[in-house]
C-alpha cells in the first residue's frame, strides 16, 4: 500500500457543463463543507487496517481540506497535514511499505 499525492497543480482541469451537473449534486455540493480527515465520522485506522487485511495493494490518496487562516492559496500547510495524519495512520495500522 502506497501513500499517493496528487498534485492537482499539474494536472488539466476538467470542467464540466452546467448542464451537466445535476440540480439534487448542486444542492449537496453547496451544503458541503470540506474537513480534515481528523474530523471525519470515519474511523481511518480501522478503514486502512482493513484495507491491509484484504490484501489492498493500490493508492491512497488525501482530498480537499479546509485551508486554515495563513495558509497559502495551493493549501501547503492543509496539504502537509494530511499527509503527516494519513502517513501516522498507516503506519498505525502497518501497512508503509
């Protein structure tokens, strides 16, 4: 199991057509609010544990967070975060490479 960062700076941007987008996605879109992976009602270890046990061999990779007050417009200080929580996580759970 490998810890995966995408760099979303460097790849395209897709976009897609209002039309497109469904009226019930835009609700919830709007309603959404981003956390970070800490405040989720997810139990993360237990999630890679799992992962691990099942014979996972693939990527995991951190998501949109909040960017908190001082942090830059790419989100370094978010992005660091997640990647030291998730990095803690697997190797909580034993699955670093």
């Amino acid at each position: 199991m490998k810890l995966f960062i995408l760099e979303s700076n460097i790849l395209p941007k897709k976009t897609a057509s209002a039309a497109s987008i469904s009226a019930a996605s835009k609700e919830r879109w709007r309603r959404s609010e981003e956390a970070f992976p800490d405040e989720s009602r997810l139990d993360n270890l237990r999630a890679v544990r799992t992962l691990k046990e099942s014979g996972f061999n693939g990527l995991i990779e951190i998501d949109h967070a909040p960017h908190p007050i001082g942090d830059t417009d790419y989100g370094h200080m978010s992005h660091a975060f997640q990647i030291g929580y998730l990095k803690g996580i697997m190797q909580g759970a034993g699955a670093l490479e």
